[in-house]
C-alpha cells in the first residue's frame, strides 16, 4: 500500500501534468485525502 501512495504522490507532483477534465476531481480528492493522512481510513 505504500508504494501506492507513493507512486500517486509522485504523479500528482509532476511538473506541467495535464490531467483530463473528467477525472481532475478524482485527482483532486486523493491528493487531498493523502495531505490530510486520511487515504487510507474507511
């Protein structure tokens, strides 16, 4: 699991990543459960 978050905080630091418009929310909520330390909990 940890190589997971590490590979989703990898991408979402990706200078100039272009994300499509339809999964940015998606993007979105994962960096932000991953800052808050919740990605994990149910």
């Amino acid at each position: 699991m940890n190589q997971q978050l590490k590979q989703i905080d990898r991408r979402l630091k990706i200078s100039g990543a272009q994300w499509k418009p339809e999964n940015v929310s998606q993007v979105l909520k994962h960096r932000c459960a991953y800052l808050n330390n919740t990605l994990l909990k149910n």
